[in-house]
C-alpha cells in the first residue's frame, strides 16, 4: 500500500503570497469548458521569509497558456505535475492569467466544476477550486471575485455566481454571458457557478433594518413546483437569525440552486447556496415529516454559514469546527424554536450517540479540532460537526443567552472579514464570559468520549442527598495522558411525588476534577437525582439507578430529554439481559417493570406524541451494538425482535387503539401535533407487524394503500419490506410503479429494500445494482442502496459467510474510480472491524487488506483504511 504524508496543524505557516482580486471567464462548451483565470498577488507582508518562487496548487484540468504581466511563459517557464504550479522567480506584485481547459462531463468526482443532469455547478469544498484553475487553495488566502460566464443560450439560459450581477448580453451563435461581483472577501471554497435550463422561484423579504432583499430557489422545471416549503423556511431562517442573533443578511439577492448530483448536503457559497436536491424538493405527495424537517434544518444551516463561516471564515482547515460546530449549534437552535425544542434535543442525541459516540472509540477517533489529516475530506466528521455543536452548547450554557450573544456580537465585531482560529472564537466569549476557557479548550484538542459515573448516598438523619461525578476518558491513538475536562452538569431533583425540587446550590453544576461530590440538604427520602438534564454535555452517563428508579423518572421526570433518556437506558438495559441470555441459551424473559413503564407512557393521554414517539420506539441495532464490547450481530437482532414482539403481544389492545387515535391527522398538515400523531401511529402499527400474523399484515397493508402522504406510505412499505417475501415483492412493485418517474422517492425504494432483513437481501441488493435506475455516479442513489445495505442492515452485511463483506469491498473498489470521496465515507463500514467475533475479525480484516493492496487506491479511502488497519 503506497503511503501518503499527514498535513500537520503543528506544521501551518501563514501563505507566502496573498491575492487581492480574482477575475475568472467560464466559456462553457459541450464537452470542454475553457477558463480564462486572472488573478492579482502580492508577497504577504506578515510572513518573515519573502520567497520568490511562487507555489499554487492544481488539479485535474490541462494548462493552455500562462502569462505573467502580460508575458507569456513557456513551458519552461513554470513547471505544472498535476498537484503542484511552480513559478520559480516572481516579483513583489504581479498579474498571473492562466487558461485551462476542463471536462465537467466527465468529472465524476464531483469536485471543481462538474455536471449534473444537464446542471453545470461547481463544488469547491474542501480542495475542489484547485481543480479549476491554479491557485493557492487553502482558507486563509480570501480575495474579492468577478465571474463571467458564457453559455448556449438554449441549454444553459439561467447563468449564476456569487454577489450581485454586473452585466448581461447576448453574444453571436446564441450564445449569451452575465458577470457577477462579489464584493466580499472570500477564500476560494466559497466561490460558485452554476449554469443550465432552471426555473425558480423568488420572494421578496424586508430586513428589519428597511432593506429589500430577493430570496430565490432554483430547480430543474419539473421540480420547481416542490420549492415551496424550502422558500418558507428560508425566509424563517433569515428571519430567526435577525431575531435571535441581531443578523442581517448582507446582500440584496440570495440564491438556492438545487442539484442531483452531490456529494454533500449543500455547501453554503457567498450568496449561491448549491444544495442536494432532497435538501429542497419536498411536497406532502413525496416527502415524509422527517423530510420536510431535515430541509427546515439544512436550510438553516447554510444561510446561518453566511456569517458564521463567511464573513468570518477559517485560518486553516483545522478549524473546520468553528465553522461548522457553530452553525449546526445554530441550525438545533433555530429548529428547536420553530418546533418541539424536546424533541429536536432527543434527535440531535440520538445522532450524536449513535454514529459520534462510536466514531470517538473508533480508528477514526480525532478532536474536535484534528492535528493531522492526509485527506481534508474524510475530516467532515460528526465529530467536527455534532460533537462541535455540543461545545458551543456547553459554552451557552456556562455564559447564558444574554452574555453569549455579546460575545457572538463581540466575534463579528473582531473578526469580520478575517479568516480565525478556535482560540480566537474562545477569547471572545471568555471576554463576554468573565470566564477562563483554559481548560474548556481540551474539548477541542482531547479525543474520545468520557464517561462520567453517577453514585449517591442518603443520610435519613440529617436528610442530606450527596451526588458523586466521576470522570474517565478511555485512552487512544491520540493522546497518552487524558486530562479532566470542564463539564456542565445540569441537574434537579424528583421528590417522590414527582414535584421537581430546585437545589439551593442552582441547577447548573460545573465539573472540572476528576470527581466532584455535591451535597443536597433537607432532601426527602426516595428523592431521585435528575442528571445532564437537555443533555447537557456531550457524555456517557453511568447512574446507580435501578430498575424501578429509571421507570419512575421515564413516567414522572420534569424534563422530558432526562425521560426518554430514562426509556431508552431501560431499553437498553433489556436488550443487554436478553443477549446474555441467548449467549447461554436460556429462556428469553421481559422485566414486567419495563412492560408496565412502557404500557403507563402509551397510556398517557395527556402526553406529546411526537415525544412518545421517540421514547417508545426500541433503539436500533447498530444503536445497541454500540453497548458491547464484543458484538453479536445475530443476538442483538434476535434480542431486539424478542422484545418488539413480547410489547407487541402484551400490549396489543393498547396498540390497536392507539393507531385508531392517532389516525385522524390532516394529511398535509407539519403541525407538531400532526407529526406526533402520524409518528405514533407509524410506531403503533410497526410493533403490531412485528407479531407475523396475516390479521396484522392486513392492516399494514391496507394503511400502505390508503395512505395519503408519504409519511405514511414509506413507514408501511418499509414495514411490509419486514414482513414476508411475498408481501415485500407486491409492496415495492406498487411502490416503484407509482413513484419511479421521482429520482428522490426512487431512493427511499432502494433503501427499503437495503435495509430489509428478510433473508433474501444480499441477492436483491446485488441485483439492485444492476437495475435501470440504479447508477454509481449518483451519491443519493449509492448512499440508499449500497451504503443502507453496509450502515443499516447489520444482519445481512455481517452475515458469517462474509458474501455481504466481499460485496461491499468490490463496491467500495468500483467506487473509488468514480468518485474518491463517497468511496472513503463507505470504507467506514469496516472501521470497528475489532468489536466483532473472531470469525468476523478475520473476515473484515481480509476486506481491509484487499483495499489497501488494490494498486490504485485513492488517498481518501487510504487513509480511511490505513488507520482502521493499525
């Protein structure tokens, strides 16, 4: 296996050369796109060693000319591998103009500027901009950009880039151009262009300050109809953000442009947003409520990036999480005031614990903040993002709302139009704070999830609660000492009547030793701690609770996260017992302490369902495989379905009725109360077809055909696709003939199929691949069939005769000379390859080996592979 160089944060230096304007001239033809790139730099003046030689990066383009002050240079002149663009004397100030030539048809890769469906966009995040043209491609190198772009007329009528347009015309052959100004500094990963047959929608929005801006949503004509919902929660957005941030937006016009082709979610270009299309699209017809919610969400997000990423942006790539920590920080705030401020908290836990977590014990382990990479790419991370966003929410809770929105105003007032680091962010709110962040900033630079352990003792005499936290990082490749961390505990107190008791001492504890031992006076007998409530670091909780305690605070806790956190540990508790059980083949029992706390939170009349419907519903596999040090994939599903099925038997009466109830939602409506009903429902009706009985059968079935929305229709066809053969063929015939004229919904049909655990979907995958609507070029239609398959259905792809691992290394072998990265992000499906039975150690080890001996293996799965080998 060939071995690739780790860029170092000890090892950054500022940009021997800084550029001030960038003009650029797309002229874009079929099959080959020429690029006219002027740029003007200078020796950085902050930098001690003023080189001559002049060092640019380059892709994957061919060079036709260069031309230095208006010189030509000859091939001599400069030297162009590849991967680096060398002039060897420069003077202090200069023009470079280079003109490339690129393929966007056949860039798979979909980095720099590629083509989708007809669409010609550009992706430049991380190291795409380099692909275009040369040009010092890292963060802190920020210039002010002109684009001009000249297109056909007819297949490419709609031209966009960053800013504000400057000028438009026609040109002979029907061919037409339009120049757009940026008059913000940016770094090169921000900069966009897109080109083809559009339609859009737009709307006028007035800022809180008089000024009229234009928001506008760009989708291939038969989608624009579907832009709708995406328009409403823009406006919402640029809405919250002048509310709760004092933001404006700082542009007269703001672009969305949808594409098919992604590789991401969507990038959060100056001005020009390119968004995967299913972060967009959505009606009730084709879209679920978790749909529509996700585009609310990833909408956000990216306008929120227009100042915290944009206006102040990254010194290097390192600091990939003050940018993104603070805008998904951002994104769960704006979601939580819009909607269920509870359960958006529970659904950003269960992604942090189901897919961080693991990535913190894992080959993939890295601070928030990394100190190496080889790939930038494989660094997007929930790690960077998720557990980032848990640190900027620690940081809100330590200073409060008032004092931490002085010190975002403060960091805006500092740093705009400047490219920063974490510490540079962390003073600003200390400042605000009154606070040291000394040893806050390990969350940034110390890997790996702690683990605090919760004991209590009680004097009945003096009537004193004492609360004993104990901190433990696990050790890692990263560091060989862990040090204590700074950790807000966020606590009450349940009396046994279930009345919440304020401690004297507030409800915020800072942990910053090892153990740390708080005393409660004048507590009543029986009094139950309430700990981390909202979640309030980003922790592995171990209480001394039993049984009965945990059911008690499930029913009676006052704060909802700490109540489905009471659910999911009973749960999880259960599924470890029946494990055990079937390890040494003994009958298989249900705590009727579980199935009471269970039938006492469905009964609940009075309760939110959307809430019940994430306290209810079992973990999922992958979930509990993360409770195991050795992990028995066959166990834990039979465990998991033992349970389902014993609830489902115990309890059916309340099941039936509780789908007859819920079942009268308005089909369109996204209130929270028609969410939680549907959700309920679609959860009642999941554990009743967990019983195998064709009564039951019918009933999904007969749901599935009624079905009004594509909530509903997707919950039944992917319980059908768990029920029988036969049942799973009719469900996605019908399903494939209504829907396959939509690309989007087309994915969830492959999806359910990937993830059904019928014993034929090894087979039905295989030949799934080879359908007509399947293709390895598409990220959204690879990470439904063959990524579901690797990341969801543990059962099948782990199956001992190791055809599900061989199938997925021969994919993830295909994929890599189409596109690098999406190949690298489904190599992680062996990264815990340790945490399995010998014979599956062997088995993916042998996968892993036969990646990192393939001859061609890119950078980015290499990487991948290399640390999950070592």
């Amino acid at each position: 296996m060939t071995t690739h160089a780790s860029v170092l944060l000890k090892d950054y230096t500022p940009p021997d050369f800084l550029v001030d304007r960038v003009t650029l001239v797309f002229d874009i033809r079929p099959e080959e796109t020429r690029v006219t790139s002027t740029l003007t730099l200078f020796k950085n003046p902050d930098k001690s060693n003023k080189s001559s030689v002049l060092k640019m990066d380059m892709g994957d383009f061919r060079i036709l000319s260069v031309t230095l002050d208006g010189q030509d240079l000859s091939a001599k002149d400069y030297q162009a591998d590849g991967k680096k663009f060398i002039v060897p004397d420069v003077p202090d100030r200069f023009t470079l103009e280079t003109r490339t030539l690129l393929c966007p048809e056949k860039n798979t890769r979909l980095e720099g500027l590629y083509r989708s469906s007809g669409i010609y966009c550009t992706q430049c995040e991380a190291e795409g901009f380099r692909n275009i043209t040369p040009f010092p491609d890292r963060p802190d190198v920020m210039a002010r950009y002109t684009c001009t772009i000249i297109a056909d007329k007819t297949t490419c009528p709609v031209l966009l880039s960053n800013g504000n347009p400057l000028e438009k015309g026609d040109l002979p052959d029907n061919r037409h151009f339009v120049t757009w100004e940026d008059p913000f500094k940016k770094p090169c990963y921000l900069f966009a262009l897109v080109a083809g047959n559009l339609s859009w929608i737009e709307s006028p929005f007035v800022t809180r300050s008089g000024n009229q801006i234009t928001l506008k949503i760009f989708a291939e004509p038969e989608n624009v109809d579907k832009c709708h919902h995406a328009m409403r929660c823009l406006k919402q957005a640029v809405k919250w953000d002048e509310e709760r941030f004092n933001l404006e937006y700082d542009l007269d016009l703001y672009q969305i442009v949808a594409i098919n082709d992604f590789n991401a979610g969507a990038m959060e270009n100056k001005g020009l947003n390119i968004f995967n299309a299913k972060y967009v699209l959505a009606d009730p017809a084709t879209a679920t409520d978790d749909d529509f919610m996700n585009i609310q969400r990833v909408i956000g997000h990216e306008y929120f990036h227009n100042w915290t990423g944009n206006r102040v942006t990254l010194k290097n790539w390192f600091q990939l999480s003050l940018k993104e920590g603070l805008t998904v920080f951002r994104d769960q705030e704006f979601t939580s005031d819009l909607n269920s401020r509870s359960v958006e908290r529970i659904s950003n836990v269960k992604t942090l614990r189901s897919l961080q977590f693991p990535e913190d014990s894992g080959p993939m382990a890295h601070p928030v903040r990394p100190d190496a990479y080889i790939k930038m790419d494989n660094f997007y991370t929930m790690t960077v993002y998720e557990k980032g966003a848990e640190l900027i929410r620690m940081i809100h809770q330590f200073l409060g709302e008032t004092l931490f929105q002085q010190g975002m105003a403060l960091y805006f007032k500092q740093f705009d139009g400047m490219a920063v680091t974490v510490e540079d962010f962390l003073s600003v709110m200390a400042q605000a704070g009154h606070m040291d962040m000394t040893q806050f900033k390990r969350w940034y630079t110390q890997s790996g999830t702690p683990t605090v352990t919760v004991t209590r003792s009680y004097d009945p005499d003096t009537r004193i609660l004492s609360v004993t936290f104990a901190q433990h990082t696990p050790l890692d490749r990263n560091q060989s000492e862990k040090q204590p961390l700074h950790i807000p505990i966020r606590m009450g107190l349940i009396d046994p009547e279930g009345k919440d008791i304020i401690p004297e001492q507030g409800s915020l504890i800072q942990m910053t030793d090892n153990t740390h031992t708080v005393a409660f006076q004048n507590v009543p007998s029986g009094t139950l701690p309430s700990v981390f409530r909202q979640f309030s670091a980003p922790v592995k909780i171990s209480t001394d609770l039993s049984d009965e305690e945990l059911a008690f605070l499930m029913a009676r806790d006052t704060d909802d996260f700490n109540r489905w956190d009471a659910a999911q540990t009973l749960f999880n508790k259960e599924i470890q017992t029946l494990v055990s059980a079937i390890s040494r083949h003994r009958p298989l029992t249900v705590s009727q302490n579980l199935v009471q706390a269970f039938e006492t939170a469905l009964s609940d009349q009075s309760a939110d369902r959307a809430f019940l419907a994430k306290a209810l519903a079992i973990p999922q596999e992958m979930e509990l495989a993360n409770l195991f040090d050795c992990i028995d994939v066959d166990a834990v599903h039979t465990a998991r379905q033992h349970l389902k099925t014993h609830l489902a038997a115990t309890l059916t009466p309340l099941f039936l009725k509780t789908i007859d109830q819920c079942g009268h939602s308005d089909p369109e409506s996204l209130s929270i109360q028609d969410i939680g009903n549907r959700g309920l429902r679609n959860l009642a009706i999941s554990y009743m077809a967990s019983l195998g009985t064709a009564s039951v059968h019918d009933i999904v079935w007969k749901a599935f055909l009624a079905a009004e929305n594509m909530t509903d229709e997707f919950a039944c066809f992917k319980i059908l696709c768990t029920t029988t053969p036969e049942l799973k063929r009719k469900s996605a015939a019908r399903f494939y003939d209504k829907w396959s004229h939509d690309p989007l919904v087309m994915d969830k049909w492959f999806y359910v199929q990937a993830v059904s655990p019928l014993a034929d979907t090894l087979p039905c995958v295989k030949d799934l691949v080879t359908h007509p609507d399947f293709t390895l070029t598409n990220p959204n239609r690879v990470r439904a069939l063959i990524y579901g398959f690797a990341m969801n259905n543990p059962v099948h792809f782990h199956e001992k005769t190791g055809n599900g691992y061989g199938f997925i290394t021969d994919k993830i072998l295909e994929l890599d000379t189409i596109n690098h990265q999406i190949a690298a992000r489904l190599t992680g499906c062996f990264n815990h390859w340790k945490k399995y039975d010998s014979h599956r150690r062997v088995l993916m080890k042998q996968s892993l080996e036969i990646l990192a001996a393939s001859p061609n293996l890119s950078t980015n799965v290499y990487e991948i592979v290399s640390r999950a080998l070592a």
